[in-house]
C-alpha cells in the first residue's frame, strides 16, 4: 500500500477536491472524518455529474433513475458528493482479497483502514501488480522452506525447484501423487508466481504451467 496517504475531510471544497487529485495523480481519494476514520471515496466518477448536467434540465428518465448523480451535481463538498459506505481493506488482508474486492466494486483504488477504521494507506492496482516484480530467486526460495520441506521432508533433497519469470517447476520422486495438487496449490498461493509446473521423475508430466487460478 501507499502511506500517509491522500485524503480529504468531509468539509472539504468541491475545487479543493479536484486540486488535490489533479496534483496527486490519482483518481479518488477517501473522505476522512474529524477522528481520522475512512467515511466515504470520492473519484472521478462522482465529481463528472456537475459537469455532465451543467446548464441543462435532466430528462425525466434521468430525474427517475439517477437521482443520486443529480444530487452530486449540485453538491460543494466531499460529503455531499462522496460514494458511502467506502469499500476498503484492512492491512492484513492478503493481495487476492484485494484484488477480488476491486474488481466486485468496479474500483481502481481501496483505502487500507484498521479495526477502528482509521485511515493507514491506499491501495492501487498498481501495487497490485508490482508483486509481479519479485525476483524468481526469491519465489524459489520461499518454495523450498515452505513448501517443499514441509510436504517431502524426507525427500527434500531430490526435489528440484526452478522458476523463470515467476513459473516455478517442481521435479523429483514423487510417492504420495495426492501431495502434488497440495503443493501446487501452495505455490500458486504465493505472491509474485505466475504458474507453475509438476514432473516426475517417474516421467510423468503435468504438461504446460498452468496460470494461477482465479480466486
């Protein structure tokens, strides 16, 4: 996540808002009350109606079924125009979560909040994604203390473990086949893998990496 991050107060100026984003690069920001807990998001989306319906009437359509963008068009403040309740995360949620939570909500950022929801960070699918930086050194790494040594104790010597831009592959003498789908579940639950791959040394193949399943 992104800390301190950017936030406004509920008595905040429509224009204040628009400064702070257009200065911040980003396309929403949390509202904060006086106690510093997360209470609303404004984005872009909920600052377009005043513009969208600027010297003109909504059509009758419009005054049925978007009542709520009319009321942020003739909104002055975060809190007139905020989205509520927000969608956030908490800081021990894992990636998936977060990403799963983004992409239910349509959204592009979630404030990070604690048990009392203060506000501690944003956020962003960009940082989402930088998880995919991680060096393969690392991942290979992470497998063999976790994964392999703790599934094959007695065999962990012959397992071989390889990974190349975020693919593990997994060979060696396998005797429980039942502990292969748990291994690549393991793996595939780590952060920064892409896919991976299962062989035997019975000369079994798994066939091509498999991407990581959706969660």
């Amino acid at each position: 996540m992104t800390a301190p991050a950017v936030a406004v107060g509920c008595d905040a100026r429509f224009k204040e808002i628009v400064r702070v984003m257009d200065e911040r690069c980003v396309s929403a920001v949390p509202v904060v009350s006086g106690e510093g807990r997360v209470v609303g998001v404004v984005s872009e989306a909920d600052l377009l109606p005043k513009e969208e319906f600027r010297g003109r009437e909504p059509t009758r359509f419009e005054r049925i079924r978007r009542r709520s963008d009319l009321a942020k068009a003739e909104g002055m403040t975060a809190e007139e125009v905020m989205s509520t309740p927000a969608v956030t995360v908490r800081p021990d949620d894992t990636l998936a979560q977060a990403a799963r939570r983004m992409a239910v909500h349509h959204v592009k950022r979630l404030p990070v909040v604690d048990d009392a929801d203060r506000l501690r960070g944003v956020v962003s699918r960009g940082d989402l994604l930088k998880v995919f930086q991680r060096p393969d050194e690392d991942i290979e790494e992470e497998v063999r203390r976790t994964v392999v040594s703790y599934l094959f104790p007695k065999h962990a010597h012959a397992i071989r473990v390889s990974v190349r831009d975020g693919i593990v592959t997994l060979r060696g003498p396998v005797h429980d086949t039942s502990l292969i789908w748990v291994a690549e579940r393991l793996v595939h639950g780590m952060e920064g893998v892409v896919g991976v791959e299962s062989q035997q040394l019975r000369g079994e193949e798994s066939g091509p990496a498999r991407p990581c399943p959706a969660e």
